[in-house]
C-alpha cells in the first residue's frame, strides 16, 4: 500500500497521512507493507515492481465534493496533470504505472483510492473536511484489505 503526496501541501499528503494512520492496524495484515512513497517520482516504480496488488492513496482533482473518496483501476483514469519538469521528483502516477506495465514489472492487480482535496496550499494540517472523513477512509481502505485477505 502507497500512500502518495506531500504533507506540507495541506490535502495533498492525504494519501502519506492516511499510510501513517494505516500502519496502525499493520498486525492485522502481515502480507501488506504500508509505504509512505511521499512525492517518490520514478521510485514508485520500484515499491510496486512485481508485487501481486498495489493500493494506491492519493488526493484526485476529480469534479466531486471536497472530501469525497472514489476507488479506481488505472483504467479508469485520465490523467490530465501538467509537469513542471522542475523536480527528480516529480512525476505522474499513471505514466509510472504505465512504464511499469510496459517493463512487465507491474503489479498483477492496481488499486487508486482517489481523494478530492479542499485546499492546495502551503500548510502542514489537512482541511477540516478531510479529517471529518477520517473514519471514513479508513474504514474504506481496511475493506479493501479485508477483502483481499479473504481471496488468499
């Protein structure tokens, strides 16, 4: 599980926010490794390189309300992110996952839990929104597990 984004843009580390919140039930999910892939660029590519599943948690400019939580496959998505080309670092997820696919190093199976954002700005804390939906999240994402734990 990756928890992608950059915690000192407000809900832009929602994704790094909701892996540390995660780590907590870690005992339960001995098969899972909860990574903080921060804003890790082309090293994503190598966290997911021939695992079986990759979860994927990042906040997702999607035209819903500020908080709202969507589960994806890679082919459901669109990307329409402008690179900066400003940082090693920066990079955009569906072209890693791409590059993946086409090395034949991609996880048999993608998940994206998409997070629509309230505010992107300078800012350590996530909007109240966010956090209002905490519970929420976690619930949703520990389904996710759940129901992978029942398939092995």
């Amino acid at each position: 599980m990756l928890g992608l984004g950059n915690p000192l843009m407000a809900d832009e580390g929602i994704g790094v926010y909701l892996v540390a919140r995660l780590v907590e039930s870690a005992d339960r999910y001995p098969a899972v490794d909860f990574i903080d892939a921060g804003t890790g660029g082309l090293s994503i590519l190598y966290q997911i390189e021939d695992r079986r599943k990759a979860i994927v948690i990042d906040c997702a400019f999607m035209d819903e309300p500020p908080g709202t939580i969507r589960r994806f496959t890679p082919d459901q998505v669109q990307s329409v992110k402008v690179l900066a080309h400003q940082s090693l670092h920066e990079a955009d997820l569906m072209q890693i996952l791409g590059l993946a696919r086409q090395l034949g190093q991609g996880p048999g199976e993608i998940v994206i839990f998409g997070i629509q954002p309230e505010r992107i700005e300078p800012g350590l804390t996530l909007s109240q929104t966010l956090m209002d939906r905490m519970d929420e999240y976690i619930s949703t994402i520990l389904h996710e597990l759940r129901t992978e734990a029942r398939q092995d």
